[in-house]
C-alpha cells in the first residue's frame, strides 16, 4: 500500500507544482532481461519508460491510477479480483473504462512490473490469476487461516486419501510443516495419480506436486515458497523432449523471458531436472517406446541451445539438448510403463534418486 | 471381472468348436445415440458390430483380448493405467504392440462400450482418465481408505483454508457425509475461489465445485455420486453463452454425444442451470459488459437447436437460445463484478437462489 501512496503523492505532487505528472515504469520485454547464474533467474534491467500525462495517454494515465486505487482498495478489505474481474470492474469507470481485456492486462503488467522493483508481486497487489493451482500429496501439514473466520487451520497433505489438496491462487498466508527430504514437481496428472495412490512419498519421504504441463503462476510461487521455508530442495520429473525441458523445467526453474519482471517470486532457484533425460532412453532400455522428435520439437530445442540464456550458459543442459537431437527422438515419463505399470516406483526413481549427482542443473 | 472371463469364455468354447470365436461390441457414434428425457441422459442404441477373428482384424482381435486382460490383473492388484500409460504397456506385445496411442484409444473405448452394458465404467475397468478432477470446498466431508494401508480418512472440506480439495482421477471408493442443501457447480476458477474465500458455501449451507471449463470425467462422476448418494440437486453457474450451455451445461447434465455409452455413469440428472441466463443480462443490468456473439458463438447456438436431442426437446431452452440469438450478446460470470467484486455474493446468487423455479431444466 505504501507503493502505491507513494506513487500517487508523487503525482500529486507534481500537478500542485504546476508539472505534468507521469509515472516511471520499468521497461518489459527480452531486451530488458539478462540471466545471473548468482541470482539464479532471468531478471529484469534497468531500462524505465515515462508515462506522462498528456493529451495522447489522459486515458492510460487514468487507467493507471485507478486500477492501482482499486488494489489499493482491496489489500483494505482483505479482498481480490482475478485479471477478468479488474477487467469488468472497470465498466463503471465512465470514460476510461476499458474495451479490451488486453488493455486491463497490458496495464496491470506495467503496475505488477512497477510493484516488482519494491519486492511485491502481483498477487500482493490482490490481482489473483484465474487459472488452477496444481495438486499436492504427501508429506506436508500446509498451514493456512480461515480466510473470513481467522481460525488457525492444518491441512495434513498425508491424509487426503486418493484425493490431493489443491494450491489457491494466492499462497502468501500459507505456512508449512514437514520432514520431507525433497520436493517431486511431476509434470502428468496420471503419473502424479500412480505415485499418490501407491504412497510412493512415504517410503521416499518426499512431497509430491503435480503441476500439470507448464506450471501456474501459483503452483510455481506454492513450490518456491515451500523451498524457501522448509529449505527444500525441488526434484523435476518430467517427459523427455524440448518441451519438457524449456517450456516446463526452464519456466518452473528460472522463470520466462517475456515476465521477466515476476520471476524473482516464482523462479525455483533450488529446482533440479531428475528426468527423463536423453541418458535415461538408453540406460532404462526406452528405445522402442519412444517417438521421433517434430519439426516443432526440433526448432524448440534449437532455439533453446541458441536463444536462451539459461540454458547457453549451462554446458550439462548443451550437452544433454544436443545428445537429444542426435537421437532423434522424445521419450515421455509414461514410456517407463513398459517394464510394468510400477517400474517407475520400484525402479526407476529409487535407481535416480540414489545418484542425485546425474541430476540436470 | 465377471465380464472379462464371461467374454475370453466364449472366445475359447468357439475355438474348442472349431468355430471363428467374435467379440460383441456395442457400436459408438450418433447414430446410434437417442435422448430419453425420462432417463435424463444421451444413450446408446442397441446396435452392435462383431468383431470376428479374421486374417484382417487378428491383430485387433488380440489387442482387445490382451487389453482386457489387462484390466482384469488391474482390478486384481487393486492398480490402474492412464490410456497413455495403456498404450506403452503393449510394447512389450511383440506384433501386437499399438504403434500410435489413438489405437489402443479406440480398442478401450470398444471395451468400455461392452462394459457399460453390464453397468460397469472405465474407471472400474481401472482405466483412469489423465484429466485433473475438479477442486471441492464447502459443507462436505469425503470418506475415503489409505490407498495403501486401508486406513479410513475423513476429508473435510470445510477446513481446507484458502485450498480445495483435489478430485482424485476415479472416485468410485469414495463416501461422502453432508448437511448441504445443494450442489453449486461453477465454470472458471476465478469464480470459486471468491466464493470459496468468503465462505458462500457457509452461508448458502452448500457444496462448491470448480468445473474449470467443460467438466472432465472425474468432476463429472464425483458430481454424479455426491448427488446420488447424498440426494442433492446440482446448481450450474456458468458463462451466459452458447459454450456454457451446450458444452459445460449439457455435457454436465446429459452427456457427450460421441461418447454416449458412459453417459449413464457420467449424466447429472439433478443438474439445473442458475445462470447466467440470457434474461439475468436485462434483470441484473449487465447490458454494458456484454460482449457480441462470433460467428461460432451464433453456429453453436444454431446447431444445439436443430441438432442437439436434449436442447431439441425442451422448450425453456429453446426459448433461451432463441432469447440470446436475438440479443446478439454473451455474458460471462464475471460480468456481475461490474456492480462491485462481490455483488455476486450478496445480490445476485441470493435473488437466485430464492427464486429456483426460474432455473432453466
């Protein structure tokens, strides 16, 4: 809130001195962007945009301040609106209503981009994404409050049966409790079903998160932050293809090139790549469960070896994107059924988590 | 299990008489499909197709075999498979291995077409969908085992915090506990997670459950059961357009068309659609944040009136397309933020809910 005060003092200020006022903005974008191995996530520069008040951006001014009003408005009364919802809120806004929900977007980026350089995100400006959180199963007591009552509440992750505890699109109130050794992040829903309905995190003393495909905005922060706390290291498993390691890995890992401005909440600095990986076809006898890789696939990997700074500065991830497109071809986490619907639990991950030292970084 | 031996029964005693052993098979598509409103589902007909042993269908014919006893080791082990894990297990089958998934797709839909005629689903068959069930919270407790340990669980849903619980991919085992008056189904996410926060569900003494668009198999039966066992009606809060009538609602409702014989597992005849109706639009003065029906919005429309058996033979919803048609306009739930973010909980759903009998059927 006091973000917001200030930008707003700062506005008044200027038309009290006669000034036209403005609101300084950082710039977004890849050519705002660099990844700091140090840091661990692809960040944001320093390059800042003015937006004045003149005849031109009267309307994008205005929108400017009245949406931060309204997440000034909701952080009071404990409330929030998803990006459709500030969209609609909007309507009644007269004049600088918005027709689009692209233009409710591009502004809220900018005031999220904004927030980011004083260490808030999004979420915390009450702006909540409308999309699921992932699934959790395991070792894990999620501490949590009654969001009308205030009552202390503890979610035993152990004692949810075949079900899972789904993560809320806000997890900044939650807490934690746990003695788990790790963090399982699976990309499948089937695959997260298997390892749940056979407890396969009791013997291994784990957490498992399902993030199903490319992970959420919420299940990426409700990964990071239970690392944070419980000083947890994160295990990804996921199918073996260009996908796999740059949409899903990269983006759980160090965040996206074009959010760069969020990615020091949801980036998972302690995230490493436990499998499929190219090896992992010939060493678990995967051959003929495999698929040639796509055009797409191809383009994807290449583009990732040329054009994507995490990986161009990591010699393991080079090594293991070129070996793959040696081979030709992709190997999905369900190829392990081969051996038996239950090789992956009684083979394959007991076999890897004995080596973390062949995880990918 | 019965089903399975009864079918490789018949198999063996026409080859012990020296006949071509078939399999009957129930034949899909809409053709072969009929709306009976006092049944309250799309069903299949009594059509059936022959599978017989041929120099042309050997392979199929023992891929259906195989795939069955498949199943049948399953439900002995108390296991499952995902249809993509199905798939990689026949690679171990030599010459009958499936070399694209949508193969073995469509053997296990022939499978579970024969099954559904002897009562029983896929899920039974151990078959489970990849799909993420929906999330829960509100006045229910699920009774569920310890997959491993047999342990009895109680989860309830009125303690999960700011979360949700997660639908399991078959909720078959599940038994539910509740002093709910109804079901409250809702299409995005957004929307259930404002009411999930400010605890509607206490109030309006009900049961949430997140559709999150067109409800997968696992939502759709976990609604199916709640309602049976507990017998509760089921709301429908969906987007006031085409896609939420004719793809959310009636999938929920009735069924699919193409895959009509799971609709007698699937169907929730106790569903009703709240809204948003196309008359709420003028009675709740959303006319400003509408947006104009497109092209496919208006062939949607169009085609659930000339083609689609549930919509065909029910007056209230013709009158409520044709309604929509002439308005020209869609609304989505979220429109109603326009009056304020929680107009929807203190207006709008309240006026609703003390009016039932203008729910459409």
């Amino acid at each position: 809130m006091a973000v917001i005060d200030a930008v707003a003092e700062a506005v008044r200020a200027s038309i009290g001195r006669g000034e036209l006022p403005s609101i300084e903005l950082p710039v977004r974008g890849l050519e705002n962007v660099s990844y700091d191995a140090a840091e661990g996530y692809l960040e944001l520069g320093d390059a800042i945009k003015l937006r004045t008040l003149t005849v031109n951006t009267v309307r994008s001014f205005a929108q400017t301040l009245r949406l931060m009003a309204a997440s000034r408005e909701m952080v009071q009364h404990d409330d929030f609106a998803t990006k459709r919802e500030a969209y609609y809120i909007s309507k009644n806004w007269g004049d600088c209503r918005f027709d689009e929900q692209a233009e409710s977007d591009a502004i809220m980026d900018d005031i999220e981009a904004l927030a980011s350089l004083h260490g808030l995100s999004r979420e915390q400006l009450r702006f909540y994404p409308e999309s699921h959180g992932g699934s959790v199963a395991g070792q894990l007591v999620v501490l949590d409050t009654d969001p009308v009552s205030g009552t202390h509440l503890e979610i035993d992750c152990a004692n949810l049966g075949s079900g899972a505890y789904s993560i809320p699109r806000s997890v900044e109130r939650l807490q934690f409790r746990t003695n788990a050794a790790f963090v399982l992040a699976i990309e499948t829903g089937g695959m997260f079903q298997r390892l749940n309905n056979h407890r396969f995190w009791k013997n291994a003393n784990c957490i498992l998160v399902e993030m199903g495909g490319v992970p959420t905005r919420a299940t990426r922060r409700f990964i990071r932050r239970l690392s944070d706390n419980c000083n947890l290291p994160v295990y990804c498993f996921v199918d073996c293809d260009p996908y796999g390691f740059a949409n899903i890995y990269r983006t759980l890992k160090v965040g996206s090139g074009n959010a760069a401005h969020i990615n020091r909440f949801f980036c998972v600095p302690r995230a490493q790549y436990l499998g499929v990986t190219p090896k992992d076809i010939t060493e678990f006898g995967l051959e003929d469960a495999t698929h040639p890789l796509s055009k797409t696939d191809i383009k994807r990997a290449q583009d990732a070896l040329k054009n994507d700074p995490f990986f161009a500065s990591t010699p393991a991830w080079i090594a293991a994107i070129e070996q793959l497109l040696n081979m030709g071809v992709r190997a999905e986490q369900q190829a392990l059924a081969k051996w038996g619907l239950n090789y992956v639990i009684d083979e394959y991950l007991p076999r890897k988590l004995a080596h973390k030292e062949s995880f990918l970084p």
